[in-house]
C-alpha cells in the first residue's frame, strides 16, 4: 500500500483537505456553514476554531478518511499572503532572516513582529513574502491541539506553480531560450513543443484562474520574481497583462519588449482565454484544465516525501514548531516500543538461560555429594565438598600407617631396581648414583642422545617412574645424561577408613 500524504487548505466557504497517493489527490470539502446553511462565519479566524468549529470537522474527516499521525501541509489561500519584490543589491536581507523583516516592513502596513518573513532569490531580484502570524498560529494551534502534526507551510499558489516548473523539467529536455517577437505569432499556441521551448524561456508570465480569482506570476529562469492576486476579470486581466507584467518583465532585464510577451495560461476561463488572445504582443500558451489545488497537493505531497523543498516555507520563526521531533514522533515511538521489545526478550532468554544454568548446577552439586557420601561415609556433607576431598586426600597421602605405594620405598629396591632395568644393549658409564627420600638420582655418560631415552624406558619397565631425561653434548664427543627416578605408586584394592 503507498503511503498517503495530506495537505489542508484553510478558505472562508469551505476547507479542503488532499490526500495523494502514488494515485494521485482526492478531495473532500468541509463547510464552514454551521447555522443551517444561512450564513458563514469567518473560517479564518476565530469562529472557526471554537468548538464544533471548522478546525473541529476539519480534524473528524482526517480520522474518518485514515489520517494516522502523519505530518500535514498548511497551504494557505493567497489572500494570507503578501508578496514584495526586492531589489538584489539589499544583500543583508538574504542573508539575514530579521534584515528580511526590517526590509519587508518598510513597504507592508505590518510590524515587523507581526508577520513571518521568506524570500525566493533569482537572477533579477529576490519576491520578499510574508504572512500575518494571526490567525495562522491558532489554525497550527488548533490542528495540533488535536493531534494533527503540521509539518510545513506554504501559499497553495506558490506550491502550484513550483510544481508546474517540475513537470515542465521532467517533461521537456533544457532548451535555449528563444525569442519570439514576430506579430503573427501572436494568440493561442497549437503546436505543444514550441509550447514548452516558451515555459522555458528566460521570462513567463502564468496567469492562474482559482474559482472567481486569478494567480498571476512572473517568472525569471523558472523563478517568481512578482505576485499578483486579482479577480478573475476580463479587465483585470488586460490591465495587468497591459501594464503589470510589462513593467516587471522590463524590471528583470530580459531585454523583452511588449512584442514578446510569453504568457501561460492555466484553468483560465474561455473568455479570460478570449482576452488574451486579443492583446497585441502577446504570445499565449494554453494549458488546460489543471486546478490549482490538485497541483499543489501533488507538490505538498513532495514535500512531505522529502524530495523537494518549498520556495517559501513559513514553519519558521513565531510560526516553528516548538517540538522538532514531533513530524517523527510516531516512528520514534515505534523504534523505542521496538528497543523495550528487544530488551525484554534478551531479558527473558537470559533468565531462561540463568535457570538451566541452575538446575544443572543442582546437578552437579547432588553428583558430588553421592561421591562425598560414597568416599567417606558416616559424615555430614559440607558446603564445599571439592575442598574437602582434597583436604581428605593430602591427609591420606602423608599417612605414613597406610601407603599409596603399596611397597617398600627402601635404598635397597631402589637400588635393586634401577641395576635390574639398565639395558644390556647400550654403552654407558655411571658417574654417581644418588638415593635418598624414595628417590634415584643418576648422573652418567652415554653414546647419544637417544640411548639416554632407552635408558629411561628401560627403568620405566621396572615399575619406576622416571622423568624426562636431561642431556647435554660434552667435549669429548659423549652426552652426559642426568636421571631422575622413584617408585612408582600401586593403586590397593583395600578400602582405607580415615579416622
């Protein structure tokens, strides 16, 4: 299932809300009539936020419709905005958000803290934008008190406008601009790819119908240098187109003339269309039948997405969101639950783990207590068992009344031994024999190095345990061996009691 993005666009008749998906928008309409249909609060302001309100409806079609959470776009009608054009050469203001709002108040009847200030900078100039922070703050206020996450905000116009530039891009490869100022070309143009070689000259003027007004920019290398908001007029229209647009294509040092004049005309009425066609020196391009709103949601939708940027973004200043995270709070939430889910069965594999260690550590305590009670019967079983068996077993070893050995450990059978066991099949002489405490200490001299090995195997066979030999190389070509030897212990078969 594609993911669905909303936009909300606040009106004084009714708001309207898009949800677009891979689809594309659909639509649903909330009226602001509340009192049976006879009359229509002012949706824009207080009113519309009390309870029961638009904002309050607004918020019941979201949830019905499958709203979860998600980060909304606020695309605000054109009569909340105010558009000035600003001359490149006042640089502190691109730079500076607060030099914006000191620029921008010298020619709005607003305070400078009054309003939130953007800027979409182009090749001729910067459009300086601002929107009154009242009521758009109570509109954020309102839909977050509900737990409606507004995201961004942006003019609807502004979004449209945006997105017809995209189509334009992804639609038509980059031409060089070209200049068309024969007078018989003037009027509607048939042929579609010069159509799009005009959307992409150095300037354009779009004129936009949205229901009984009229969105009118002009663009320079794709960019909104001026904004009009008029009546959708035949008057209107011609004046602007006439006077307007002129004054500021010349404004942006084109080089156009009145004979050139490129004028995209979108969801325009046919006698708006009429109008246009009769000026003189005005090239027109007809688009058709592509709402404002349906462009826009599609560019709001973007914005969500994360793939484009808005040119003017108004979330910013007294109109930011107090809580950052909050477009993200949802997945945030989900990847702490995920954390604690994951914790817990770490937790209980380990406490699962704890318990088999235990039961097995019962085990093996229970083996070696049979083994305590088997060796030494009678006895309490102590807490450390290991301990005391081989506390018990060094005692028995010195018991001088009952020996390991099981044999004699005299001079004599040492002596007896070590003569008995000396190969006959190897040259050898014995420098020093040494017996003292059980054990045989023999120093000699043999051929090689292996023949002091045969000497130890030979001993080990009578009942000697014998270390490794030691040897060396000496002068006179012989290897002198050192011999470590002493009886080796018989296991008895007779139990031992230890008192």
């Amino acid at each position: 299932m594609s993911p669905m993005h909303w936009t909300i666009f606040p009106a004084d008749e009714r708001w309207r809300l898009a949800r677009s998906s891979a689809e594309g928008p659909v639509f649903f309409d909330v009226e602001t009539l509340t009192d049976g249909g006879q009359g229509a609060p002012d949706a824009m302001g207080a009113d519309g936020l009390a309870e029961g309100g638009v904002v309050e409806r607004v918020v019941q079609v979201l949830r019905q419709e499958g709203y979860a959470d998600e980060g909304v776009v606020l695309a605000l009608p054109s009569r909340c905005c105010m558009a000035v054009t600003i001359a490149n050469s006042d640089e502190s203001a691109a730079r500076d958000p607060q030099a914006l709002a000191f620029a921008l108040e010298q020619q709005l009847p607003l305070a400078a803290e009054e309003f939130v200030a953007a800027s979409i900078d182009g090749d001729a100039g910067r459009l300086g934008l601002a929107i009154a922070i009242e009521p758009v703050r109570e509109w954020i206020d309102a839909l977050e008190t509900a737990g409606v996450v507004v995201q961004s905000v942006a003019p609807a116009a502004l979004l449209a406008v945006q997105e017809l530039g995209k189509r334009d891009e992804r639609q038509s490869p980059r031409v060089a601009p070209r200049i068309l100022a024969n007078p018989d070309t003037d009027g509607v143009l048939a042929n579609p790819t010069t159509a799009r070689i005009l959307a992409n000259s150095a300037t354009n003027v779009v004129a936009w119908q949205d229901g009984a007004y009229l969105e009118c920019f002009v663009l320079t290398n794709g960019k909104p240098r001026a904004w009009h908001h008029l009546p959708a007029e035949r008057a209107a229209l011609a004046q602007y187109l006439g006077i307007g647009a002129l004054t500021n294509v010349a404004a942006s040092g084109s080089g156009m003339t009145s004979a050139a004049l490129y004028v995209t005309a979108c969801n325009l009425a046919p006698h708006l269309l009429e109008t246009i066609a009769r000026l003189p020196g005005v090239v027109q391009e007809s688009i058709g039948d592509k709402p404002l709103h349906a462009l826009a949601a599609t560019a709001a939708a973007r914005v969500l997405e994360g793939t484009m940027a808005p040119w003017a973004e108004f979330r910013i200043g007294a109109l930011a969101n107090a809580d950052p995270f909050r477009a993200v709070a949802r997945p945030l939430r989900f990847a702490a639950l995920a954390i604690i889910v994951c914790l817990a069965v770490v937790a209980g594999t380990m406490f699962f783990r704890a318990h088999g260690y235990r039961a097995l550590a019962a085990r093996c305590h229970e083996q070696q207590a049979e083994v305590f009670r088997r060796a030494l019967p009678g006895q309490t079983v102590p807490a450390g068992i290991v301990s005391r068996l081989e506390s018990e077993y060094g005692k028995l070893a010195a018991s001088k009344s009952a020996p390991i050995a099981g044999t004699s450990g005299s001079a004599l059978v040492l002596l007896h031994r070590l003569l008995a066991g000396l190969p006959q099949d190897v040259h050898y002489r014995l420098l020093e024999i040494r017996l003292q405490d059980g054990r045989i200490e023999l120093d000699g001299e043999v051929a090689t190095h292996g023949h002091a090995d045969r000497i130890a195997a030979a001993l080990r066979g009578q009942e000697l345990q014998v270390d490794v030999p030691r040897s060396q190389q000496l002068p006179n070509q012989t290897v002198g061996v050192r011999l470590s030897a002493s009886l080796a212990p018989l296991v008895t078969t007779q139990p031992v009691r230890v008192r």
